[in-house]
C-alpha cells in the first residue's frame, strides 16, 4: 500500500485550519501550524511534508516571509506551496506567485477546488521528483562509462610500458592519499583520483624501440620520449569535463619540476598546478620502488630518502611533507595492488 501523502497547513485561525483538515483527512496525512514559527519547527523535522497550504496574514512571520523561507533553504526549495487567503486582486497573486509558490485559492474555500488543487500539485511534484531522479541517474552513468574510458585509456598506456598494468592503480590513489594529506577538498581529492591514471597516455605515441629499450636512454631517446606529455595532452584535447581538463592538466605537468629544470615547459614552483605537483612525487615514488626491465625495485626506505633529497628540487617541500604524512596508507595500497610479477616471485 503506498504510503499517504502529508499536507501541512499553516494558519492563525483555528476555524479556517478546521475547514481544511475536514476537506483532506480521508486522503492525505495532515500536519497543522497555527503560524510561521510552528511550522519552522514542523519543517526541521525529518520527515518533511509534501505540499504547504499557507495563509498570508499572520502575525509576526506573515505566509510571504514563510513561503521565502521555504524556498530559500535547499531541504525545501522543492515543496510546492499554496496560498490560502482572502485577498484575491491580481497583485497579490503575482506578489504570491513571485516568492515561489505554485497556486492560489481564495476564501471561502471550495472543498472540490481544494482537492483538486492538492492532488494536481502533489502530482506534478512527484513527476518532477522522478524525471529529476532519471536525470540524476542518466547523469551518474555518462560520468561513470566516462571515468572508465579514462581508466582504459590508461592501462592502454601501461600495457605498452608495463605487464602488469597496476602502476596506475597504485599512482592515483596515492595522488589521492597525497591530495587528502595536503589539504585539497573532497572533490578535487576524487578527481585527482580519476585523472591521474591519464598521466602518461602520450606514451602510446612513443616509439617501441625506445620505449621499451631494456637499458639507459641515449640523449636524442630522451628528447623522444618527453614528448610523451605534449602527445598526451593532444590525445586528450580540449574538452568543457573538468575531469578531462584535469587529466590535460596532470599529462602537461607531471614531469615539471620545482626549481624549472622539468618538461615539457620549464615550469617553476607555485606555477606548476598542484595536481601536476601531487603527481609528480607519486609517479616517482611507484617507478622507483617498482621492477623494470633497465632496473631493480628500490626498498621503500631508499626510495622515501630519494624523495626527500628531491625536495625544494624536483619536489615542492610542502607536497613533500605530505607525502611522508599519508605514508602509512600509501604503504597499504602498495602492498594491496603489487605487480603480479612480484606476487609470483614471492609464492615461489
């Protein structure tokens, strides 16, 4: 059985409140506000009503007052209110309809004209409500098929630079670990989260005879291979997603460096965005401590002190510190997401 919708009706006069509660009580729950300060308190409850039937005179809080209150807080903004009044001249009806409500009925009232008011507007704010929530939906999964291409597209980057494809895993949630540590708000932490696996989708631009070159690069190799970041952000390209601006963002900067002497632009210091900045040292610190075909994984503990020789350097000190302060997690996922290769090595 579906559950009864409630009415709230907000009235000085106790006589006019009766008239509505005989009108509505076989149909709907009904809650009652004898003025504006009583139903304040009715609407900081829970559970609030569905539909407002508000008188305009009232002492101290008069039902324009209230019906701006209604619409200006974001818990009620969507609950449709209902003059009930005895002034009925065109002016008060636009003065009415301009705070936000969504009808008017004069009295005396009409208990037919009442009802069908009532049920009109609950039925128009329940479609709204679901159209609202298919769109939030719909929305929801555009944003997410888009968060998964951007994670494909990065282990696409690793599959061709890396066998296992865990790199990106670890990177961007220790970017977030970072991020959270330094201070950045929730949601830029989430999008950092979601960006970085980007960082390096140029390398798919990048020739496999140096790409995968099992020894030191040669100086003109070098020079290839750093256009990784401006291959990336081509890639990538100009796009309104703040996700993908994001992601162009971390691709250009993750190789920048604090005192200039980076790429692809020589950035320095404060002009290097923070989220190139955060990716920076997690990329670093992943490669160092990870095996690769020209090297041998370096412990935590060398690879830490390697970070922290690079501060005021490479790395921006205050990124650094936090860096060291989320080491504890950034360990957890280390050991949660290893190479498989080293899982193998271990279980022999």
């Amino acid at each position: 059985m579906a559950k009864q919708q409630t009415v709230l009706i907000v009235d000085d006069t106790p006589e006019n409140i009766d008239i509505l509660v005989g009108i509505l009580k076989d149909q709907y729950q009904l809650k009652v506000a004898a003025g504006g300060k009583a139903a304040l308190e009715i609407f900081a409850e829970k559970h609030k009503p569905d539909i407002v039937l508000l008188d305009i005179m009232m002492p101290e809080i008069d039902g324009y007052q209230l019906c701006q209150m209604i619409k200006s807080d974001p818990a009620t903004k969507k609950i449709p209110v209902i003059f009930i009044t005895a002034m009925n001249d065109e002016e008060d009806e636009a003065r009415g309809f301009s705070y936000g409500a969504v009808d008017y009925i004069t009295k005396p009232v009409s208990p037919p004209i009442v009802l069908a008011r009532v049920a009109t507007h609950l039925a128009l704010y329940d479609q709204k409500n679901h159209l609202e929530k298919l769109v939030e939906e719909r929305t929801a999964e555009i944003y997410d098929t888009r968060l998964e291409i951007v994670r494909r597209l990065g282990i696409a980057a690793e599959y061709k630079d890396n066998e296992t494809g865990q790199h990106i895993i670890r990177m961007s949630q220790y970017c977030q670990l970072v991020g959270r540590e330094y201070g950045l708000p929730k949601e830029e932490q989430t999008l950092l989260l979601n960006a970085s696996p980007m960082h390096d989708i140029g390398k798919i631009g990048i020739p496999d005879r140096v790409l995968l070159k099992p020894a030191r690069l040669d100086p003109e190799e070098w020079e290839i291979m750093k256009t990784h970041t401006t291959i990336g952000s081509l890639i990538i390209g100009d796009h309104p997603s703040e996700l993908l601006k994001t992601a162009k963002m971390i691709t250009l900067t993750h190789h920048e460096r604090w005192d200039g002497t980076g790429y692809p632009h020589g950035l320095k210091g404060e002009n290097i965005p923070i989220y190139g900045r955060i990716t920076a040292i997690a990329d670093v610190f992943d490669a160092l401590t990870s095996e690769r075909p020209y090297k041998h994984a370096w412990t935590v503990e060398d690879s830490v002190e390697e970070i922290k020789r690079g501060s005021g350097t490479h790395f921006d000190p205050k990124v650094v510190e936090s860096f060291l302060g989320a080491m504890p997690d950034i360990l957890k996922v280390r050991t949660e997401y290893l190479d498989e290769q080293i899982v193998l090595q271990k279980a022999i």
